[in-house]
C-alpha cells in the first residue's frame, strides 16, 4: 500500500475543498456577515496549511493500483465532511457537530437529507455552503482534482472507476484527465444554463444559484422549509424538473452528442430505459392521484416533478407525498431504489444495474426450462461480461445486507418500522426523503447521535458505492 501517495492525493483534494470556502466567505461579505472570517475562515486556513504540507514535495514513488485508489476516494470523502461541517459549528447555526456532520455528509453525497426545521433561519453564506457542498459532490471533487491535476493516466483511472457512479467507469478520450475536463464543462454548462433559466422565470439570482447548484447535484437542498413549493410557479417547477432528468443521464451520452455521434447518444439502452420508467410513473401516479388534486392538471404537475425528483435522488419537493395513495408512496419508493443513469450524478442502484439484474434472471429462468439454452446478457445489443454481470449481483447482495443491517440499527431509536425503513432507504439512495416524519414535510432531526453517523455511513456508502469504504477499513488488515 502506497500510503504517501494516497497522503499526496488527500493533499491535493483538500486544497480544493478550501479554496471552495473562499466562495461562502465571498457571498457572505455581500451580504454584510461577519462571522465568515471565522466561520469559514480558520478551517480555510487549516485545510491550506495541512494540503501544503501534504503536497509540499510529490513522493517518488507514485504508483496507484485499484486498492490505492479505492482508499483514497473513501478517506478523503470522509475527512472532507468532518472539515466541511466545521463552518456550521463555529457559525453557532448548527451547534451540535453530529447534527452538522450530517448536514454536510448530506451534501458532499447530494443525498439532501436534513435535520433543519427552520432553514430560513440560516445565514446566506452557510445556506449557499449547504447548497455548494452538492455542486461539489455531484460530480466529485476528486475529478475535479483529476481535470486540474497533471498526473498519469493509468493512476487516475483507478481513482475515476472508484468515484464514478455505476458499474463501470470509462475514458471519453484517451487521458482521463482530459475526460475529467470534458465532464466538468458539460457540468458547469448545464449549472449555469438552469441559473440563466431560472432568472427567467423571476427566481433572484441568489436563489438562483442555490438552487441550479443543488440541482446540478441532484441534491435537493433549498433555502426554503417547503422547497420548491414555495415559489408556487409552474414555471420553475418545469425548469428544474427538467434538469434534474438532465443531471440523471450518463454524462458520456452528452459528449457523444458534442462531438455529433448522435446514434450511440440516442440508441443507448439505459437511458432510453430511464426516460420510459420517468413517462410510465409520471402517469401512473397522475391517474391515481387526481381525487387529491381535483385535475388532471394539477395531478401531472405534481406527479412529474415529485417521480423526477425522486428517481433522479434530487430530494426537491412540490406537495407533500404522504398525502398521496398508498399506491403512489410505494411507487415513489421504488423509483428511489431504481435510480439514475450511471455516469450520471444521480444516486439509487442505477438503471443499468436493474437492467442487468433484470435480464440475468430472465437468463436464469431460460436456463431452468432448458439447461441447453445459450442465453447471454446484452446491453445496447452486445454481450455484458461476466465479470460486470457477476459483479452486479454482488453489489446488490452487499447493498441488501448493509440496508437490513442499518435498519436493525436504526430501529432502536423506537420508531415504526416504515419510518425506520424510510430512513435508511432514503440515506442509501441519496434521496434525502422518506416516508412519515420522514417525508417531504419533515426531517430526520429526531434522530438520536448514534442513528444519524450510522446514516452519515449509509449516505457515503450510497454514493460512493459500497466498495472504497470496504477497502478503506479491509486496507488496514495489509
């Protein structure tokens, strides 16, 4: 294990999260808040004065293999949380450092869960942070390292195939770091055109960027207690619907569009996939609730924004679900374990993985009623290997068994079993609500210390995919 290399790569990754600070303090010199300077300030100059020091001088030995990459990933996911939960702290906004840890592991993993009841209390410059930490997360700040870093390829692809969603990471163009640089401008540009479509629709610009950027996410954060809903406009609902379907699908199928390879952008199985299951539920629950909304077109307002919102993981909400059928909640449900694209910045299981598992157990009944058949696993009209078919049956199986696990846990805060369900379903998704108390009207702040950090876990285990943090703590055994 290369631990001065991994030490160098943290370095690296937390000189970015503090020159990320610089722009909650910028925003909270507009508005006139003082406390910046030491809310933001001293963990901005402890996060330089610790990354200098980390990568002062590049170790000579500079190898990084799958272990390396993966451990990388996972530690510097979780010392960014601890450090990016510090401003909350010291602001006095979030006094207690588990309910602040949350909060900001909440937003680094754009699950946009919150312990909040009164959000409208906070500062402009903590709610823009709370808000940021998702644009971070959405599309990771390690590639965001790797597209500003000048470093060998074949290192960064172990650490891009341990912080890309899906089951399996691969190159736009032959350098990973210039597939870093692809991906980040394609990002950035949708951000900035959502902001510019918002301003449109009379959103300030502050609210604007809040909210383009927990969009960009898929996120949810708002800076308002009744999200979305409270601007009552069609309008923004529609915008932000509609990107956050965007930030769903795999970013490679935008590139491919760039570059005018239409065919493999609009014949690509998953995402045709995903737009199929977004119409099929959005009519689903239109039709089964339009008794509560009196009209077929309040009912498909609500019910496009509330399945976009949930299958992307976005967490923004326009009406309180758990007034819905019984129906409807189950499908919402569902629509979280699902997921977006992979590649995309959206969290649950992923579309391709559900295919995937789908279609192995077509191939498996086959087998069953003629053990002579050849049945493979296509995807897009090829054949998946073995090895990524075998690979997403084992994180399903790993995923189900640290679900019911953090359930088991969870449940000894005493709450109903649905609820509890809820909460971790939600966390490991990266949703950011359940169901109950839960739901798009409440929070998870009723929840005892212990409950939220074994969330906090499920919440990074959810983005970042089970495996860099069983590699994390497996490391120690070498």
């Amino acid at each position: 294990m290369n631990y001065r290399m991994i030490l160098y790569i943290m370095g690296q990754i937390l000189k970015g999260v503090g020159l990320f600070m610089l722009l909650p303090i910028i925003v909270g010199f507009i508005y006139g808040e003082e406390h910046v300077v030491s809310s933001f300030g001293i963990p901005f100059i402890a996060l330089m004065v610790v990354s200098f020091s980390l990568t002062v001088k590049k170790p000579k030995d500079n190898s990084i293999f799958s272990m390396e990459g993966f451990v990388s990933v996972a530690a510097s996911w979780i010392t960014m949380s601890i450090i990016g939960a510090v401003p909350f702290v010291i602001s006095g906004e979030i006094p207690d450092f588990a309910d602040a840890l949350f909060e900001t592991v909440s937003g680094f993993t754009t699950t946009g869960a919150t312990i909040l009841s009164d959000v409208e209390s906070m500062s402009k410059s903590c709610l823009f942070w709370r808000a940021f930490t998702h644009w971070i997360g959405g599309m990771g700040i390690l590639m965001f390292v790797l597209a500003i870093m000048s470093s060998n390829d074949s290192r960064t692809m172990h650490m891009m195939r341990a912080e890309c969603a899906g089951p399996k990471a691969g190159k736009l163009v032959s350098k990973s770091r210039f597939s870093a640089r692809i991906l980040y401008v394609i990002y950035i540009s949708l951000t900035v055109l959502e902001t510019i479509m918002l301003l449109f629709g009379g959103m300030p610009l502050y609210d604007s960027i809040i909210h383009a950027c927990s969009s960009a996410g898929t996120g949810g954060f708002s800076i308002w207690s009744d999200s979305i809903a409270h601007y009552n406009s069609v309008y923004i609902e529609m915008v932000i619907a509609v990107f956050i379907i965007l930030f769903g699908v795999n970013f490679n199928l935008y590139y491919y569009m760039l570059i005018k390879k239409f065919s493999p952008a609009f014949k690509n199985e998953e995402a045709r996939t995903y737009f199929g299951i977004i119409l099929t539920a959005t009519v689903i629950i239109t039709i089964n609730t339009m008794k509560i909304f009196g009209s077929v077109g309040e009912a498909l307002r609500h019910s496009f924004f509330m399945v976009a919102s949930t299958i992307t993981s976005a967490g923004f909400a326009t009406t309180d679900t758990s007034q819905f059928p019984v129906f409807s909640q189950t499908l919402l449900t569902l629509l979280m374990f699902v997921g977006s694209c992979a590649g995309s910045t959206g969290g649950g299981m992923k579309v391709s993985r559900i295919l995937i598992l789908f279609k192995t157990g077509i191939k498996e009944l086959k087998y069953i009623v003629n053990p002579r058949a050849v049945a493979t696993v296509k995807m897009d009209g090829k054949p998946v290997e073995n090895d990524v078919v075998r690979g997403v049956s084992s994180y399903f199986i790993l995923f189900m068994i640290i679900l019911a696990f953090s359930l088991l846990l969870i449940t000894l805060d005493s709450y109903s079993i649905e609820e509890s369900a809820s909460a971790v379903i939600t966390c490991m998704n990266n949703i950011g609500f359940g169901v109950g108390r839960f739901g798009t009207a409440g929070n998870l702040g009723g929840l005892t210390s212990f409950s939220k950090i074994v969330l906090c876990f499920d919440m990074l285990i959810g983005r970042l995919e089970i495996y860099p943090l069983i590699m994390l703590f497996a490391s120690k055994k070498h």
